[in-house]
C-alpha cells in the first residue's frame, strides 16, 4: 500500500481555507499513486483551536467540513483529525479525535487517549480522553493510528511517565503493523532531534515501522516544523519530508521507502527558518501584509528587521529611526546602511523636540538630575510615534525586545515593548548576535559596527547594557537554567554562579512578572518560553532559602 503524508499549515477556525488544502493534496497524493492520505492532529479546525472549542458553531462547523470532504474527496482513503462530540453524559463533551473515511463511507474515529496538560498544552480543559482504540485494518494493513501524545509515554524513553498507560504498547499488541501518529508537535530548538530519536526507537523496539505527519506553519505564539518522517521497523529513516513548509512524501509499505529524504538544518538555520514562519503567518494570519520596526542601530532592532524582510519581503517593511540628544551619529549610519542592504523603507523621526515639551509639561521639577523617568519617557515617545504609523499605515508594529532582556525587566512598558508581535522576545541576547553572524555569512547584511559596539539603549549620556546588567554571555547561561531548565538559586550557586549575581537576577525576573504579563505575543523558540507556557502569578512573595 501507497501512502501519502501530508502536512499542511492550517489556519485556525478558516474551515474553507483548511478544506480547499486538504482537498487539493487528496488529489495531489491520488495523482501520485497512494491508496490512503495522511493529515495532521486537528487539520480541520486548526491547532490550537483553544476557547474557540466552548463555541457550539465552531465544533458544529469542524463536523460539516468532515462531512463534506467525506463525500466531496474520492478515489482515496483520508485519515485526518478534526474535533469529535463525546455522545456521553459524562466527562467533557469532545474528543481530539480522528476519522478514517473512503468513498462517502466512515471507516473508523479513533480518539486521542493522552492529553498533555503542561507547558503551552491545555487540552484537558477541553477534550474526554478516549478509550481503548484498536488496529484499523485497511488494505490488508492494520494500521495503528495515534495522536501527538499518545506516542510520547514509552517507558524506555521516559524515566518518569506522566501518563499510565502506553497506547503504542497496546496497538502492537493488538496486531498493528504500522503506527501512524498524527501530530501537531511545536518547535523549539532541539525537539527536533529528540522527537526523532523518540519516534526511531518506538519503531525499532516493536519492529513495525512508523509514519508520523506533524503540522507546519506558525499559530500565535507556536510554531510547527513539520518535518513528516518514515522510520523503517529498524528505526532508521526511510523518509522525510521539508521542514518549514507545506509539502508531502508518499511511503511504500511493500518496500519500506519514501522518495525523498531532505531532513532538518543546523540548529541556527531552523531557528532562524522558525521566527521567519512564525513572523510571516502571525502578520497574514491577522489580517495584515506590513510591518513597521523601529531602528536603534542596535542588534537587536537589526535582527529584527532581517527576518521581517525575509518572512514578508522588503517592500512590506517600513523602518524608523528615531534619534535624541543622546543617539551617536554611528547609529544613524548604521541603521542608513542596513535600511539599504535590506531595501525596506527608511525615515527619521527626531524626537528631541517631543521629549522637550514632555519635560515641560510634567508635573515634577526638572531641576533634579535626569534619571530613569527620564529615560523612560524617551522610549515611550519613541513607541507611541510608531504606533501612530502603525495606525495611520494599516501596518503592524513589531517589537524588537530579546528574551535577556525581557527575563530581567530591562525594557519599557508602553515604550520599547509596546508593538503586536515581539519576534525575537524568546531569543536569548547571545543567541541574537549568533543568528545575525549567521545571515552575516555570505554578505555583510548587518553593518559589522553593529555587531561590534557595546549593546546600548542610549538614553542617557555614554550608556551601555552592562552599566545595570553582567555581560550577556554570564547572565544567558544563568537565565537558562533558572528559567528553562527551572533549577532553583541553590543548583545553580553550586553550579559555579556567583552567589550575588544569582540574587540579583532570580530578583529582577520574579519582580518584573507583570511587566511581562503586558508584553507583545512572541515567538516560542525555546523549551519556556514566556506566555501561555510559563503561568507564574504577579503577586507573591515567594523566595526559596538559599
């Protein structure tokens, strides 16, 4: 048997959309000789679908669109996943289901048994767990069919388990001689190669091959790589599909063989790959086509405006600089300069004469020495003015924050943060002059100056970041493992991380909660990010003894 995996990047609730996709790769993988077609976990709705499920029209509209791709789509066998009603009484009312249909005819729902509750996963608060599924005999195949989680329990993988039970374990034991997962699996640097080292050793350990379809494309803050994957009863890859784009591999059951391996980039190239996706379906998706970004001259509003032109092309990209008393005449060239070589849209906004009359008009005396109110007000002229093209345009402001930054409270509220999307707020600070090196590699994108100054926020006289934080190669490190790995003061201290620094840091992350909390959407890249995955409260007082 011939099958087709696909996957696709569904947009949430846009049932026609998600359709027309899905029909047309049926006859894509008709075409190309398969007897059955594979799609995502949820392709019908899109996922995450989150609080759209507590709306009776929107699971009502999923079933239609089921409906009528059962009847509208021939020739073929479909597999996808789409929401199921749980006809019960008891338990929530719907299943992350899947359907098998052929011809106009059901052949079997198979419904999702482990649901992952953790993380940016919520699917508890949704769904009823499903029941003993068994194989699926199709075309002289039985076919065991799981979802996302339902492969991600095997004790031999997972020194603690979350979940009793082992669907895989018991599909094989149930005569499956194919495992089919049906994903929607989110990216962050370094999933990609456990995911396939997990999925591998499921298949060599029961010795029955696996063929796992994962959803591409950015929604909200998650990203998917897609990166559909073959693995032979030995657990070697028999093939795979791209990763960051739409795109389909048909598998021979008879041989063991997909056409096409082309596999994942280095760890950098699919980081950057992701923000790139991420950026591009966060501004389509929302209904825009242009962005505004304003430029410092620093790294990190270059980087920013790097993957901008790249996700939506230079001519969607409006640039600002806006200079003060304090900004060098390096920035404005450096940021001219990078304005040229991505070819986007350049303008200078000074803001001196603005903060003049601010200063003017406040209630306090100006007589004091200038501090951080001061500064403050610099970065909230500087967000409300592009905000203001952002209104006037029809464009989307895209915040240039990074994840140091943004971890310590060393930002602005309503000022540098302010924006609808913060693309790089989930990328550590070295991690930023790693990628910019990176698209610095062939041709110099970036002005070398603005890989070599001191970061700054030059809002006062001779500033640099390090005038109020350790240097970002000491700080990241400490900031991944209080945050990411989540290890405590003391672990941390023991690690080799001076005892005051460790203070200081876990302090100003703990303190600026809410700061965070009113932040742009960002872009998951790592394995915490801030947002939906991380729910620490604003207001406590918690502090471990040391």
């Amino acid at each position: 048997m011939k099958i087709a995996l696909v996957q696709l990047n569904p947009i949430v609730g846009d049932f026609p959309h998600n359709a027309e996709q899905i029909v047309s790769y049926a006859d894509k993988a008709r075409a190309a000789g398969a007897d059955l077609v594979v799609f995502s976990e949820l392709v019908i709705p899109g996922y995450p679908p989150r609080d759209l499920l507590e709306k009776n029209d929107f699971v009502r509209s999923n079933l239609d669109c089921v409906n009528s791709l059962k009847n509208t789509i021939q020739g073929i066998g479909v597999l996808c996943g789409y929401v199921a009603i749980n006809p019960e009484n008891e338990g929530k009312s719907l299943y992350n289901a899947a359907v098998l249909f052929e011809n106009g005819q059901v052949l079997q729902h198979v419904y999702k048994r482990l649901l992952p509750t953790y993380d940016v996963f919520d699917e508890s608060r949704y769904f009823e767990p499903g029941t003993v599924s068994e194989p699926i005999f199709y075309k002289g195949l039985q076919l065991g069919v799981t979802i996302c989680e339902d492969a991600w329990n095997d004790k031999d993988i997972f020194s603690r388990r979350i979940y009793h039970l082992d669907p895989v374990a018991h599909l094989v034991e149930a005569g499956a001689e194919l495992i089919v997962n049906i994903s929607a699996s989110p990216f962050h640097v370094g999933k990609h190669d456990f995911r396939r080292h997990m999925l591998g050793a499921i298949a060599k350990k029961y010795r029955v091959p696996l063929a796992y379809v994962n959803q591409v494309g950015g929604n909200d803050s998650l990203l998917f790589d897609g990166l559909s994957t073959v693995f032979d009863r030995d657990g070697r890859i028999a093939g795979s599909a791209s990763d960051f784009q739409e795109d389909m591999i048909v598998y021979d059951t008879e041989t063991d063989l997909s056409e096409r391996h082309p596999g994942a980039g280095s760890d950098i190239e699919s980081l950057l790959a992701a923000l790139v996706m991420g950026t591009r379906d966060y501004v389509s998706k929302c209904g825009f086509s242009k962005v505004v970004i304003g430029l410092s001259g620093g790294i990190d509003s270059a980087l920013t405006a790097c993957i901008a032109a790249r996700a939506l092309g230079p001519e969607n990209v409006s640039t600002i600089f806006m200079p003060s008393r304090y900004t060098s005449q390096d920035n404005y060239e450096d940021t001219q300069l990078l304005a040229e070589n991505l070819a986007v849209s350049y303008r200078v906004v000074p803001i001196d004469t603005i903060y003049g009359s601010f200063l003017e008009s406040l209630p306090f005396s100006t007589e004091r020495e200038p501090g951080i109110t001061e500064q403050n007000l610099q970065a909230r002229i500087r967000g409300t003015t592009l905000m203001a093209v952002s209104n006037k345009e029809g464009s989307i402001l895209l915040s240039t924050g990074n994840k140091s930054e943004l971890a310590v409270g060393y930002c602005t509220l309503y000022g540098d943060m302010a924006g609808g999307l913060a693309v790089i707020s989930d990328v550590p600070k070295t991690m930023v002059y790693e990628l910019s090196r990176y698209i610095n590699r062939q041709n110099e994108v970036i002005p070398q100056r603005i890989l070599d100054k001191p970061p700054s926020a030059e809002l006062k006289p001779d500033q640099t970041d390090q005038d109020d934080l350790p240097s970002y190669d000491v700080l990241d490190p400490l900031l991944a493992g209080y945050i990411e790995d989540l290890k405590g003061e003391s672990e941390l201290i023991r690690e080799g991380h001076p005892t005051g620094l460790v203070g200081d840091v876990v302090s100003r992350v703990v303190q600026n909660e809410y700061k965070r909390h009113q932040a742009a959407p960002g872009l998951k890249v790592t394995s915490k990010a801030f947002g939906y995955g991380r729910r620490y409260p604003m207001a406590q007082r918690y502090r471990p003894k040391i």
